[in-house]
C-alpha cells in the first residue's frame, strides 16, 4: 500500500483557495476548502457575473475553477454537473480559519461530511451567515479543544491556536502512519497574539514533521511593511493628534483586532468611534467570548456609535442597532468629535458627510499586489474627488518571507511544500527541499 499523500486542490500559484486533501490507505480528510480568486476566476466571473446558485459546481467545474472530487458535493450543489452524485468519500473536512478564502465553498459539501472548526471560528461563520448573503450549508459541526487529537482512521489531527487577522484561527499537525505532515494555514509572528503561532511553531518542530505545508502570502515581492498591531495603534494616535476634523477609516470587515486598535485610539483622542450596522452586529455577536479581544460593545460602550447609512429597508438583525444611530447631518456638525469607519462599498455617503478638505483617510487594509488593481483606481478617485488624504496603516495578517524561511529551517521537514502564495519557486529555504506543487498532484507525506 502507499504511503499517505496530500493533494493540493487550490491555493497552488494563488492567495487563497486553499484545498488540500490529505490520504491515508481508505481514509481522506480535507483542509480547507474556499474559492481561488486566481486570475483564471477572474477571466470568468466578475462582479455581478456568478455561477448560477442553482447549478454552483457545474458552472465552475466548466472552467476547472473547483475540484472534481467524487463523494465530495451535495447533491443539490451537483445538479446539473457532469460529476455524479456518490455517497461521502472525503471523511472529514477541518478549516482553519472564517476568511471566505478558506471556508467559502462549505456549502457545496456533502451534508454528511463532517466539520471540524475551532468554536471561535463557528461563531464568525454564524455571524456571516446571519448578517450576509453568504451560506455555509448544513453539516455536523464539530468543536475542536485545542490540542486535542482528533482521529480520523488512520489521520489524526492535533489543533493548535495560531495568530491571523481574524480571531480564532488554527494551524495543523496531521499524523499519518507514514510521518506528519504540518499546516499552517493563515498565520503571523507579529500580532496580538503572537505568543499562540508561537507555541504553535513549537509543538509542530517536537513532531519532527516530514512534510510541511506553510502559507507563501508574502513570500516573493512583497510591498507590505512588516507593522505591528502597536505600531499600527501609534501611527493612528500621530494622525489623530490635532486633527481638527473629521477622521474617516476602513479596514477588513472581521478584523477584530484591528477594529480594537482603532476604537481605543479613537477613544484616547476623546473621539467616539463610529461602526457600520454589520460592525455592530459582529461586535456584539463576539462581546465576551473567551477566545476573542475584549469588544467595545454597541448600547454598551459610552463611546461607540452606529452609523445609520439610510435604506430602502433595513433586515432584521439591523433593526436593534437602528435606535440612536447617527446620521450624515450629525457627522457632518460633530466630525471632528468623530472617527468614522466606512467601507468602501459605502462610499456614496462621502456625498452627504462632505468631509473638509484634507481631512484623513485610514486605509487600514493590505495594498494591491498588482498597479492595475480596479479596485484601488477606483478608491484613489474617490479619495481625490473629496481631497481626502490617504494614510495606509496596516498590520498584515501574514508571516513575513523572512519568518517563513526561519520556520522552515527550524523545522527540517523532507518536503516544504508553499501554498497560498503567487511565488511558490522564489521560496528558498536553506538546506530544506521545496516542492511546488502541480494542482491535483498526490505528494507523498512521508519519507526522509
Ligand atoms: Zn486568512
């Protein structure tokens, strides 16, 4: 019989769109399984132009954009492709994180395949899930306690807390009767919680891992500053100090850490701290949860408010937040009492709050890898139609090249295998052998 293998089924040339498929003699466990927002989706798909939701797997299976695993999908998810429906053949599916990189596809998985998740990570995707339009289907949920083995036949799985721009993320160590093989998913050496990647780093080398499977975000050339959350927190405070105006900001929509650092800085400044309706949802969906930061928390915190963006209609779970909202006309008198997080898709409020000339932007988010990003064009228009000056304070949510190579090299396994990442062959680490890998190749986990 051969040895175990792992498969990669996505993220392979790309940042995101993890799925790697780890076998075992009869047993087959998956990790990860979001959509590669690769440059081929993109040749397809575009905004508004989506696989039809009656027929999600056909429309991408067409262009080779998902797997074709038998035993893996939903029936329902299958209709109309050219892949039978089978009974489960994949025994479990372990995420490591809720970016819908990583976890967006759940939904198109068999109802009978089991998921393991961390419980902080169930939180998150019950909270997407109820203030989105985004699904994650029905399956057995199963918690993980961290470091606590979960087998799986012959695969057993040991979870451990790792550090990444959301909470609750994990990494892997997967043993085999062939060697073990280490994952990383999404991780960082230079955040809050620093201290779990960290131990994470240490259980993994006791394992004597054969093969590692390491996130490559930055990897190749990289245009991010290697800031902390603190430097991020002190940048902030420089721009806020003797700002007689509005302060306007952005970052990613579950970034709780980051949302954290710029309420308190806001709140340092004697400036209340202003959140959208689905920032208030998140924030008190998470308050008190022991694996998340501590939350300023919406009816709560003195300090925190909601901003009211006019609608049509308001759902449900918008309603509560409703209530002593603020509105444009408010902002507008009180700006430079306010610190007003507005995502970019809500930008057409920028025409009723009418900020002052010069008043700051805070992009807290990554930048674009690519100079022809239509997304970036689009926000530089914006911010220079209302002269509003740019400052780009970000604490990436990936390890630096740097940090991955040192992890590689303490770590000696026989194969180094890169994912997530645009530059698979520029990764070098000394003395170690590097495969990259060919998207549906079987690798073997073991050998020496
Ligand atoms: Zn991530």
């Amino acid at each position: 019989m051969p040895g175990a293998t792992v498969t990669f089924h996505g993220g392979v040339r790309e940042i995101g769109g993890n799925k790697v498929l780890v076998e075992d003699g009869p047993d087959r466990v998956l990790f990860d399984f979001g959509p590669s927002f690769s440059r081929r989706y993109d040749e397809f798909y575009l905004n508004f132009l989506q696989p039809r939701s009656t027929s999600p797997v056909k429309d991408l299976l067409e262009f080779d954009l998902i797997p074709r695993i038998p035993g893996l999908y939903s029936r329902e998810a299958l209709h109309g492709a050219d892949l039978a429906y089978e009974a489960p053949q994949i025994h479990a599916l372990f995420l490591t994180h809720a970016h819908f990189d990583h976890a967006g596809y759940l939904e198109y998985i068999d109802p009978d395949i089991p998921v393991h998740l961390g419980p902080d990570t169930k939180t998150l995707l019950d909270t997407i899930q109820a203030s989105g339009t985004v699904g994650y289907g029905i399956h057995p949920w199963n918690l993980l306690t961290a470091g606590t083995p979960v087998r799986i036949g012959n695969i057993e799985v040991v979870p451990h807390p790792v550090d990444h721009s959301i909470p609750g993320a994990y990494g892997y160590v997967i043993r085999t009767s062939s060697g073990t093989a280490v994952y990383t998913g999404d991780f960082r050496q230079h955040g809050p919680r620093a201290e779990l990647t960290e131990k994470f780093l240490g259980a993994a080398a006791h394992e004597g891992p054969t093969a590692l499977i390491t996130e490559g975000t930055r990897v190749g050339p990289d245009p991010r500053r290697n800031f902390s959350e603190q430097t991020v927190r002190s940048e902030v405070d420089r721009v806020l100090e003797g700002c007689p105006d509005l302060v306007l900001g952005t970052c990613y929509p579950r970034d709780v850490d980051r949302i954290v650092t710029l309420y308190e800085a806001a709140r340092d400044a004697d400036r209340a701290f202003v959140v959208s309706l689905k920032t208030a949802f998140l924030l008190t969906a998470v308050a008190g949860r022991p694996g998340f930061p501590k939350v300023p928390v919406p009816g709560q915190t003195p300090d925190l408010f909601v901003y009211g963006r006019p609608k049509r209609r308001y759902y449900k779970w918008e309603e509560p937040f409703l209530e002593g909202a603020l509105d444009a006309e408010y902002v507008r008198s009180n700006g430079r009492r306010l610190f007003l997080m507005l995502e970019m898709m809500h930008f057409p409020e920028l025409i009723d709050l009418r900020p002052p000339k010069e008043s700051p932007f805070i992009y807290s988010m990554s930048e674009p890898f690519s100079e022809e990003d239509l997304e970036a064009e689009v926000l530089q228009n914006w911010l220079e139609h209302f002269h509003l000056r740019k400052h780009s304070l970000h604490a990436s949510g990936h390890c630096s090249a740097p940090e991955l190579l040192a992890m590689a090299q303490h770590l000696r396994p026989t194969r180094t295998f890169p994912i997530h990442t645009e530059h698979p062959d520029d990764f070098h680490p000394k003395g170690a052998t590097v495969v990259s890998p060919e998207k549906g190749v079987a690798y073997p986990v073991g050998g020496t």
